[in-house]
C-alpha cells in the first residue's frame, strides 16, 4: 500500500512539474546564462539595456527626444513631393566627466537590474514549485513577490533612466533645459505585473479550498 502511495504521489509531482513547461527550461537557461555572463564579466546587452562593470568609457551619447525639420537638408534625404522629414539629433562627447558617466550609466543599468530581477525569482519559484509542488502556499508568495518586483521595479526603472537621460542631454546640449517628465510609463510589463499579482490571488484561493478539503478528507 506504501508503495502505491509513493508512485501515485511521485506521479503528481511529474504532472505538476509538466505545468511549469516552457517557461520553466526559458528561465533557467536564460537565468544560467546571465549568471556565467556576470561571472565572465561580459555581459553586453539584455532586453535592451547594457551593463557597465567599468566605471563607464568617456564616449557617452544622448538623443534629444524632440523632433525637428530637416528642410534645409531635402537634399540628402530626398523625400516625395508634400512629405516633411523629421529627425532627432543625437549628441555625443568623447571628452565626458564623471556625472556624464554616470548619467549614461543610469539610463540602461536599472532595466538589466529589473531583468535579472525578475529571472533570479522566477528561477526561484520555479526550483520550489518543482520541490514542493505547484499549488503551495510557498509557490503563491515567490509569484506575489515576482509581481510586485516587476510592477514596482517596471515603474522605478523608466523614471530613472528618464530622469538620468535629461540629465545627461542637459549637459551636452546648450538649448535644452533639464525635464524629467518625459518619462514613459512602461504600460505593457505593468499590465503584466497585474495579471501575475490577480494570477497570485487566484492561486491562493484555489490553495486555500484545497487545503480545506484535505483537512476534511
């Protein structure tokens, strides 16, 4: 009987272990190989955002995020008859000090740190969803911490790295005054985050209604 158990038991950890697929292979992978980039020290680019583990080159770049007519040079873009060309100039300086550095490293370092964030939690809760099993208590909380991480880390990230790209611009361009509104709202991972965090109360719920009817069997 024992062993009937077991096998009825080790059954239904592989089934739960089967709902974690794909995005259980992804994220270690891509988790593995974040780790070993750091480690190596070269780590470049990841989810569009790159990290500095220098202190920064002093060749640093800022586009302006306003647009302006090309009319006085129609005759290197040649566009069609009744069709403007806008463009946005890009300032760069091979001569950047200290705080320029350190601009340009805050417009991209808080997207990669939101991005190993979030793999270094949702690796988490995949290892303890395959340990313990799906429907935990445990499994619930590592989904509602990885749901406030991207909800709140999302926010944080584009009002810094907005406000570290005007700074920047602010110093390279002698037209353009320091404005850090310009910032985006990051509207996509924050409609995730709300699915992840309802997905997280829905769990519990259904964790809850489970534990009851163990408690009554």
């Amino acid at each position: 009987m024992s062993a009937e158990v077991q096998s009825s038991t080790s059954h239904e950890d592989r089934a739960e272990a089967r709902l974690l697929e794909p995005v259980a292979t992804v994220v270690r992978g891509v988790y593995r190989l974040a780790l070993v980039g750091l480690v190596v020290g070269a780590v470049g680019s990841l989810a569009g955002a790159k990290l500095r583990l220098m202190w920064g080159s002093p060749h640093v770049c800022a586009e302006s995020r306003s647009d302006f007519s090309t009319d006085g040079f129609t005759d290197r873009f040649l566009p069609h008859a009744g069709v403007d060309v806008m463009t946005r100039p890009s300032y760069c300086t091979d001569h950047a000090d200290s705080a320029q550095r350190l601009f340009d490293f805050l417009g991209s370092f808080p997207s990669l740190l939101l991005v190993l964030g979030i793999l270094f939690l949702l690796n988490r809760l995949i290892q303890g969803a395959s340990r313990e099993g799906v429907f935990t208590a445990r499994t619930v909380k590592h989904l509602r911490v990885a749901g406030w991480w991207l909800l709140l880390g999302s926010l944080v990230a584009e009002v810094v790295e907005a406000g570290a790209h005007a700074a920047l611009l602010a110093t390279l361009a002698q037209d353009y005054t320091f404005d850090a509104g310009t910032w985006q709202p990051p509207y996509a991972l924050v409609f995730t985050a709300l699915g992840i965090l309802t997905f997280a109360r829905i769990m519990r719920a259904g964790v809850a209604m489970r534990e009851d009817l163990e408690g009554t069997v």
